[in-house]
C-alpha cells in the first residue's frame, strides 16, 4: 500500500493564497505542492530543484529548517506516494514533492513556510508560496527530539574580514549634556544603544557608511519630550532622507519613549529597522 501524501497547490500569480499542512508531532508526512501560473499547470525544467523551509517568524530566513524536494520527473516509483492511475495532476507532473522525518517536526506549534524552485545553476529562482505549517499534539506518536531551528557555528573557526553579523558592542550610553547639540557616532560605536536624558534637543550623526563597515547598526533612544535627530553625513541617506527624527511631523506627536534602531545595509546608505512609524523623516 503507498504513503499517503498532503496535497498543496501553488500558483505564481497568486502568491497571497497562503497554503496550511496540518500534520501531527513525530509523524513522517509526504507533501507535494503542485505548482500553477495563473490557473495553468506549471511544469519546471527536469534539473530545476525545489527547497521548503520553515521556521517560528517569517524574519528568520537563516534559521529555517529546509526539506530538499524531489521533482515529478525524478519520481522513478510514479506511485512511491500513490498507486493510483495517473491522471489530472499527476500525469502532467508539475510537482515536487517533500519528505518530512519524524525529527523534523517533532515540536508541536504553528511555523511559517516557503516553498521555492531553482534552476540548475541557481541563476533563477521562485518563491511559489507562503504558507503555516501546523505540527499537531500527538500523544499517540511519542516522544521525539525537539524541534532544532538554528545551527550550531563554532565562530572559532572563523577568521572575519569585514563587520561582524553580531554588535561590536552593547553599550547603552546615557547622555544629557547640553553643552553641545551635536553627537558625532564612530565605526567603533556599532552596536551601542545611545539613551538622550537631556533638557533639549540633540542631533546623532552617523558615522560615513563605507564597504567595509556594512551590516553596522546603531540604536537610539529618546526618554524626553525633546527632539533627537539621527543624521547622516552629508551625501549619505537614511530610507533615501538625510536624517530622520523624534519630534512631530506627518501623525508624530513625539510619544515618550521612542526607540530606533539603524544599519547600514548598503555601501553608502542607510536603512531604518525600527522605529519607522514612530519617528518622522527631514527632507533636508
């Protein structure tokens, strides 16, 4: 008798259709997810592969469990996952399919998915869908090693050349010295959290973003009623704005308590992470 499998369905132009598995904790499920243009049967290339990943929050995308998937065509039994006759979707193979083991989705809970193909050469790639993968309470099928959603790296083995994926430093400075209305951020400052206390307004200036210093972040924290200010050097943006601040413009009634968090995420500009709704843009 074949395995049952879990049916999904994927179409390109359609990507808001997001698909649920429900399966249950320490089974070994069996997913095909048939893919689709526009209502038509995508059938990929025969050396294109497919990955589904998972994981607790869509923002994680380097703690992912992935599941490799095999193609239709690479499918040799044609009926490994069903004896039925081929017809339908079936016969026009235009889908992968992923085998799950019982360590993979040992933890109950409800994780975020992806399914993507790829060309041989990885020089063409698609996100056909997002979905929830749902991992059921399963008294009847046992006790299984948890969940492991991140690897183990031994970063002694590593020699870095350029910025580090972690903080350098973190530091929280308090400030609050009116003497000057200016704080001039350094590249050793990445990671720390700047704390403004003062009875006026203060403007942080970014440090000139460069190839080297990319992935650098800097934080920002106002507990006044005052205006604080993170400016880039000139010619440099934030979010394509010179600089971006606590006080009112736009729906910015400057609450108490405001919090941004920075990085510079290409060679010569920056991004905001958080604090984008909270905090208004300068044009100048």
């Amino acid at each position: 008798m074949s395995s049952p499998f879990y049916r999904i369905k994927l179409d390109i132009q359609h990507l808001k259709r997001a698909f649920h598995v429900y399966c249950h904790a320490g089974d070994t499920p069996l997913v095909r997810a048939y893919l689709y243009q526009d209502g038509e049967k995508y059938v990929p290339e025969g050396d294109w592969t497919a990955q589904m990943g998972y994981g607790e929050d869509f923002e994680q995308s380097t703690a992912l469990v992935i599941v490799d998937g095999i193609s239709a065509t690479a499918d040799n039994s044609s009926s490994s996952s069903s004896s039925e006759t081929e017809t339908g979707d079936d016969a026009d193979r235009n889908y992968f399919y992923f085998q799950f083991t019982a360590a993979d989705i040992a933890t109950p809970g409800d994780y975020w998915c992806q399914v993507i193909i790829k060309n041989a050469l990885d020089t063409e790639r698609y996100v056909f869908g997002d979905g929830t993968l749902h991992v059921l309470e399963s008294p009847l099928g046992g006790s299984h090693t948890d969940l492991v959603l991140t690897d183990v790296v031994n970063w002694d083995n590593i020699t870095n050349t350029g910025t580090v994926p972690w903080p350098d430093s973190t530091a929280v400075v308090a400030c609050s010295s009116c003497a000057s209305d200016t704080t001039t951020c350094a590249y050793t400052d990445h990671g720390k959290t700047w704390v403004w206390t003062g009875a006026c307004d203060q403007t942080f200036t970014l440090p000139t973003p460069t190839a080297a210093r990319l992935g650098s972040t800097y934080q920002f924290l106002n507990l006044t009623t005052h205006i604080v200010t993170v400016r880039c050097p000139s010619g440099y943006t934030l979010d394509t704005y010179p600089a971006i601040y606590s006080g009112k413009g736009g729906v910015n009634t400057n609450p108490a308590r405001t919090y941004i968090r920075v990085k510079q995420t290409t060679d010569d500009s920056y991004n905001v992470l958080e604090g984008r709704l909270t905090w208004t843009y300068l044009d100048t």
